[in-house]
C-alpha cells in the first residue's frame, strides 16, 4: 500500500513539474509571438495562461504589454489592475500601470505607478528594465527618466546578464541617433543570446537611418538567415530596401520591387491582425503602390470601431481612390474623414489637398482652392498644387482669382524654387485683370497695377535678365502715368527691354520686332519734348523694323516740318 501511494505521489510530482515546465515554455512563447509582431496569437496565448494560471502576474503584464501594442490603452489598463489584485506582490504590472498613464500622458500618475513598483521589488533589475523601457516606448519619448532606469538595471542585473537590458539601453542610444554608443549595446545583446534577432534588426536600421543601405541590407539579413520565419527582418528589410530605391534611381525600380515583396512576406508570417495589415497599407503609401492599397484598405476594418486607427484607415481610402481617379469616391472618403469631429486636431495638409485634387477633378475649383490653400498653409512644400490651381483659373482668362490664387502662393513659401514663375503669373494676371476691366469701361482701381508692378518687382530680383517683366512693368508705368503731368514711369523699363533684347540677348531681336516698335515709339515721344534729334533717332529705329509704321511716320513728318505760328500737332505716343 505504502509502495502504492510512494507510486501516486511520484507520478503527481512529476505530472506537476511537466505543468511548470509547460507553463514556463507556453509564456516564453507569449513573449515570441510578441517580439514577431504575431498580435492576435499572443493575445490568445496569454488569455489561456492568465485563465490557467491565474494568480501569475506575469500573464497580466505580458498581456497588458501586448494592449499598449496595439493602441488598446483601456484593456491594457484592465489587464495590468487584474494583475496588481492576482498577484499583489508582482511589481511589473504597477509599472504596466505607469506606462498606460505615460500613454495617456499623465506623468504624475506614471510617478506613482512607477514608485509603487519599486517599493515592492526595488532590488530587482528587472523592475527598472521595465521602467526604463516604459519611458522610450513612448510616442514621446523621455529619455532624461529612461536613462538612470536602465543604468540601474545594468547595475542590478550582475550575476545573469540579461541580454534585455543590453537591447533597451541600445534603443535609448539608437533613437537618438547616437549609434556608436547604441552598436556595442547591441553586440553585447547578441553575445549573450545569438538568436536575439532583434539586435540584428535594430542594427540594420540604424545603417539604413545613415543611409548606408548595403550595409543595412547585410545586417538584417542575418537575422533572416537564422531564422526565415521571424517577420519583424522583412518589415525593416522592405524599409530599407524602400528608401534605398529613392536614393538610387539606377537600380530604383528593382529595389522597390524587392522591397514589396519582403513586405508582403512581412504580412505573411504575421498573423494578418489589423495592425500588421495596418501597417502594410501604409507602406503601400510609401511605395506609391495605389492600385493594390486600394483593394487592401477596402476591406481593412478595425476589431473595435472606436480605435482611432481607423481614421488612418479611412485616410488611405480617400487617397487611394483619388490617386486610381475615383474622385467621386474619394471625396466621400475625405468627407468622411473631416467629419470625424473626435480626430479634428489629427488632420494634416495633405488631408486639404487630397480633397481639394478631387474637387478641382470635378469641377469644383471654388472649394479646390479653398482646400488647397488649406494644405498648403500647413505643408508649404506642396505648394505646386495651388499653382496649378491659379495655372487652371489663367488658362481659362479668369484674371481676378487667378490673382488671388497667385498671391497666396507666393506668399506660401518664399524658397519655393518655382517662386519667380508664380511672381510673373501673379503680375500677369493683376495686370489683365485692370487691362480687361478698362476694356470693358469699368474703370478699375490702379492699386491693381500696383499690385502688378511689385510682383513684377518681385520677378526681377530673381531673374534680373528676364526681358518680358520689364516690358510689363513699362506698360503698367504708362498706365499709372497720369495723363495730365506724366512722371515718365516706363522710361526706364522701356530703355531696360531694349538692352536686353538687342544688347544682352541679340538672338531675340527678331523675334521681338513687335515689342521694340511699341519701346521705340513710347521713348520717342517722351524724347521730343527735350531732345528733338534723340525722338528722331527712335522713330527711325521704328521705321527700320517697320517702314509703313504709321504713329513714326507721323511723328517724324512733325518733327521736321518748319516752325509755324500756327498750333502744333502734338507728339503721338
């Protein structure tokens, strides 16, 4: 009987040892999963420990980790509070606490999460390792309260490196871009674990962040070669390769293509969770690949309709109909993304000119231009889209808004290396606007040649040899010369053109025939009232272009007729 129950109690023994043992390798699983990207399966996995094993706190952190992960801060929060009452004694789960209340951006109270933390395990390394770590996994990160968290657990941690801490001091070093201090942490990392393939990644990215794209390459695919399945190298080696492609237009092409496709293997091995899916469509952006982000976004909808990702999503929908040329979709798209009051402050320029291209597609240029000038306040660097705008209302000889449209976009971006293309169309369209309203006998105000004559001011200091703007601003000077006591404002634009066109430029005499008779004439004119011999000199220079010119004919006849006493005809201009 003794023999018998020795029996029993071995067998239990042994059956509970293969119930740890099972526990401890399923969470280290957990925590693969995790590191792979794979959500949704760390998610499951987790859910079965904690319901197993529910007075282990670490279940209830790894879980709640994996929330943060996710944008999920409310059930973050929960699986972190059920950790602190399952199992009181489990500091980790206080600092899951502070890194939710980091996320939500309320320091104070991460302080106090943090302090708790501590006071229950403050000789345990890998409580400052968790506290380090909550400060840089943060959208903003605080490197000044990371810092000595990560020291300390370097100072704990003396018996049994862990190579964690080695990975988390190298991320404060990286994401600062202080790689020589960042590269030893790493390789330490690896010493300690070769198959900690995230070193080998983060390595990889901090070549390709100083652009050092081969050596990038190399790296991560090192990781890759140790393991085919470990998602997290393609996302980066896509990245890369990506960037690389915009650097090297030689071999741009073939770059982008293999970036795709490690994108897509990326996807793959994930477990196609909304966020890996999420991710791939925002690649698709960078890579200009519309046509396939389309299809992708179509059907990319959030577990939970309130997570804010999909404002995101509903971005990408808007740009890649508009981009594949269903501008009506697209506007409802955009549409609906500027009705999402709750996301208002998360609406960037190209938001505005997404919606504003698909107006101005669709006949609406009043609302395009309202759109667009929107994005265009915020993103100066797309300033071209307004330009176009203001090129459509001058094509169609609507002057007044082109003006307007011209003014707003030389105001944009004073380094805008088109500038002195939007100060001559500016000028123009001021000037044919007062030009056209003359015609039409509605006697405009001159301030609009004013207006003219400063961009064509504008025009000149960037492109002092460009012949035409003088010859705008003589023409604005004859009409904002009052008739009465003319100041003789074009002379000198006049005098300017001629230099140009027959001095510094003589090729384009020819082709200017019409413009110098209108030069020769004007300063003719102005010339005889002073300086008779000087006119005559004009007025011949017209005759040699023109000889039937009647105004110089007319002019020279009157010129060298004998004086009379009887009433002089005067000069015609």
């Amino acid at each position: 009987m003794k023999m018998i129950k020795k029996n029993i109690a071995l067998a239990t023994g042994l059956l509970l040892m293969g119930s740890t043992a099972s526990f401890a390798q399923s969470l280290a699983d957990a925590k693969k999963a995790i590191d792979a990207e794979q959500y949704q399966k760390a998610t499951a996995m987790l859910k079965t420990l904690v319901a197993n094993q529910p007075k282990e706190g670490d279940n209830y952190f790894n879980l709640g980790k994996v929330y943060l992960l996710t944008d999920d801060i409310d059930s973050a929060r929960a699986a972190f509070t059920n950790g602190t009452t399952a199992d009181p004694k489990n500091a980790l789960n206080y600092v899951g606490l502070g890194q939710a209340d980091l996320a939500q951006n309320n320091a104070t109270n991460a302080k106090t999460n943090f302090d708790k933390a501590i006071g229950l395990k403050a000789k345990d390394y890998s409580t400052y390792l968790a506290i380090g770590r909550a400060y840089i996994d943060q959208k903003n990160v605080d490197y000044a309260q990371a810092l000595p968290n990560l020291q300390k657990a370097d100072e704990l941690d003396s018996k049994d490196k862990d190579p964690e801490t080695f990975l988390a001091l190298a991320d404060y070093y990286a994401m600062q871009r202080k790689n020589t201090e960042a590269y030893p942490q790493y390789l330490r990392a690896l010493d300690i674990n070769p198959n900690l393939y995230r070193a080998n990644v983060q390595i990889g990215k901090m070549y390709k962040d100083a652009y050092a794209f081969p050596e990038a390459e190399t790296e991560i695919k090192k990781a890759i070669a140790a393991d085919p399945n470990y998602g997290p190298a393609y996302r980066e080696l896509a990245e890369a390769q990506m960037r690389w492609s915009d650097a090297d237009p030689k071999n741009g092409a073939a770059k982008k293509a293999e970036a795709l496709e490690n994108m897509r293997k990326y996807l793959d091995l994930t477990d196609k969770s909304f966020d890996s899916r999420l991710r791939y469509a925002q690649f698709l952006v960078y890579a200009g690949d519309f046509a396939t982000l389309e299809k992708e976004v179509a059907t990319l909808n959030s577990p939970d309709p309130k997570n804010p990702k999909t404002f995101v999503v509903i971005r990408m929908r808007g740009y890649s109909a508009v981009e594949n040329k269903n501008f009506e979709q697209g506007i409802k798209y955009m549409n609906e993304l500027f009705g999402r009051t709750q996301d208002a402050s998360r609406i960037i320029g190209s938001d505005y000119l997404y919606l504003g291209r698909a107006q101005q597609a669709t006949g609406q240029d009043s609302l395009a231009f309202i759109n667009i000038a929107k994005g265009v306040e915020l993103d100066s660097t797309k300033v071209e889209e307004l330009a176009n705008i203001g090129a459509k209302y001058y094509q169609a000889q609507n002057f007044p808004k082109a003006a307007e449209v011209y003014s707003k976009v030389v105001k944009a971006n004073s380094k805008n290396p088109n500038l002195a293309m939007a100060y001559y169309y500016l000028g123009a369209a001021n000037y044919f606007t007062y030009a056209f309203a003359s015609r039409d006998g509605k006697n405009p105000s001159k301030d609009i040649l004013v207006k003219a004559d400063t961009a064509f001011a504008g025009l000149v200091k960037l492109a002092p040899d460009y012949e035409v703007a003088y010859l705008f601003r003589a023409r604005i000077g004859k009409n904002l010369d009052d008739a009465e006591s003319s100041k003789k404002l074009a002379v000198p634009y006049y005098e300017k053109y001629i230099e140009l066109v027959t001095v510094t430029k003589p090729e384009k005499a020819a082709a200017s025939k019409t413009q110098l008779i209108e030069a020769y004439n004007y300063l003719g004119a102005v010339a005889s009232a002073t300086d008779k011999e000087k006119a005559k000199e004009y007025f011949n220079k017209v005759l040699a272009l023109d000889p039937q010119n009647a105004l110089a004919l007319d002019n020279l006849k009157f010129l060298t007729a004998p004086a009379t006493p009887a009433k002089k005809t005067p000069i015609k201009k």
